[in-house]
C-alpha cells in the first residue's frame, strides 16, 4: 500500500491520505477527459478542499475508492446534516466533491466550515444540476460513483454495504430503495425499488428507481458519457436508459440507502412532458409514449384533487 496519512481516524474522508500526487491516464476512447482542478472559471467565488493542499486520494484491492458528488445552490438549510452524512460513513476510502453553483446564501460558510474532510469544492455558475453533476464527474478519481442530494443524506453503513455488494458480484452499476421524509427530515415511508425482472418493462414508462440509489462504475460513465444536459430535468433518466440499451450490468441492493426529503422540481408535469420528449429520442413507440403521458398526467391531476 502507498504511504498513506490518516490525519483523524474518526472522519471517512481523511482516513486514507497520500502526498502523491495521481498520474491521471486519459484513454482515447473515453468519453471525456479526468482532472484534478476545475479550470479558471470568471464568475467563481471560491475553490478549496484536501487536493488544494496536496492530499488526494487512490483505490486499493482490498478497498477501492468510493467518490460521492454532493451539487448545490443555496442550500444553507440541509447542506451540513448532508456533509456529515458522508464525512461519517464507516466506510475507510471516502472522497468527497462538493460543486455549488455560485450559492448567495449561507452555503459556502458550512462547505468551509468541513473544508478540511472535503476533497475538493468549487463555487461557480452553471448551467444547471445536470451541468454540475458533469463537473463533478469529472473530478472522481474513485472507482465507483455516487451521487448524495444537497437535502438528503445516506445511512453510515451505506458505502460499506455497496462496496461489499460490488466486491461480490459483477455489477457496473446499483439501484434499489430510499426512505422518503417530510421537510424536517422525519421519515414517514420507504421508495422501494422494483424487481430486477420487471426493470426493463417499467423503465420505458417512468424512471423506475430513485437517482442517489444508483452507484456506478466510472468506467461506465467513460464509455456512456455524462448526462445530456439538454434534459433540464430527466438527465438522469435519460442516463439510466443508456444503462439498460447498453447491456451494462447491474444488482439490486437489498437495503435503504439513505433519506430523501420530497420536494424540489422533478416529478411534475415538466418531468412528465420531458420523459414524453425523451422517451420519443430513444425510439420507444410514440403511440404508447403518448398513451403514458396521458396516465401519467391524469394521475397527477387525480392526486392534486384528492390532497
């Protein structure tokens, strides 16, 4: 094992450091290019975190590297319950990426408050979550991928289980279930997440399983590319479509990830009308994509009548 410093045992971001700087390897083939430092940004206010001050991180055989993409805009009121979700997992090869999109409020005073268990944040604009999501992509130099809401936060046990779930099996890529909360973060039900024989026939319908679920391989997104940021709203479904018509090789896992506090812009009848777009690009039978909307919409009308 490299020479490693563990500058606080109790933290699951600064527990496996090494001063070595990693020698990035870019293959032609790849979708787009790996970096360690976003690039000089006009409207950036800010930048820090563990790789600024010559710490970085590396897989090992018995423990690769797990990275987790926190992205944000003016999320002062849930942000640090997210960032000690993280920085506490028990987990040993955490890294950690925080990409806020130039926030006005009280967010950049938490990020700096954990600055030094973060492995690398920025704040700029962009062009929106999905654009944000590509950034932090960018940056991971983990061998798996996952992404933690700015509102949300994972169980401590969560990336020690999916290590172990990747360790076991062939999988590329995660998806199973999440506990939903109400705004105060008190869990009142549980997303579950289909059957794996049941994935491909629901997946043309809706977005089958929730986004944070999902860990996946960095090789994958190398070879499938980022989110299509054309989807203001739907990247993430679009990604996970490319998943399944790709063949890539998933597992289901068998426990709650994390919490998810409802809200935000998904879910609606943008969501709706842009899965309808969506679903067209990918070639799914426009007669059935029409009849699905349809229901879709419906039922969204339905439920705001009876609430």
């Amino acid at each position: 094992m490299t020479d490693t410093r563990c500058l606080d045992k109790n933290f699951s971001t600064i527990r496996l450091l090494t001063q070595e700087e990693p020698i990035i390897k870019n293959k032609p083939e790849d979708k787009f290019e790996t970096i360690l430092f976003l690039p000089n940004h006009k409207e950036r206010k800010g930048e820090g975190g563990l790789r600024t001050k010559s710490y970085f991180k590396k897989s090992y055989e018995d423990k690769p590297l797990i990275s987790i993409i926190t992205v944000v805009y003016n999320g002062e009121k849930y942000l640090e319950e997210t960032i000690q979700s993280v920085i506490n997992q028990t987990y040993d090869n955490v890294e950690y990426i925080i990409i806020d999109g130039g926030s006005t409020d009280g967010t950049l005073d938490i990020i700096k408050k954990y600055e030094e268990k973060i492995d690398y944040w920025v704040s700029e604009k962009d062009s929106g979550i999905y654009d944000a999501m590509n950034k932090g992509v960018t940056l991971c130099s983990g061998d798996i991928i996952g992404i933690v809401n700015a509102d949300d936060f994972i169980y401590r046990d969560t990336l020690q289980n999916v290590a172990k779930f990747f360790s076991d099996t062939d999988a590329m890529f995660t998806f199973g279930q999440l506990d939903l909360a109400d705004e105060d973060g008190k869990v009142f039900d549980t997303a579950k997440s289909i059957g794996i024989d049941n994935i491909k026939y629901k997946l043309f319908r809706h977005m089958p399983f929730l986004h944070p679920t999902m860990f996946v391989k960095k090789e994958v997104y190398e070879k499938l590319g980022l989110y299509n940021t054309r989807y203001k709203l739907s990247a993430d479904y679009d990604f996970t479509l490319r998943l399944v018509k790709n063949n890539i090789q998933f597992v289901k896992l068998d426990f709650s990830t994390g919490v998810f506090r409802l809200g935000g812009q998904s879910g609606g009848m943008r969501s709706y009308l842009e899965n309808h777009k969506l679903l067209l690009v990918h070639g799914v039978n426009p007669v059935f994509v029409y009849i699905n909307t349809m229901v879709l919409v419906v039922k969204l009308f339905i439920r705001k009548i009876l609430n």
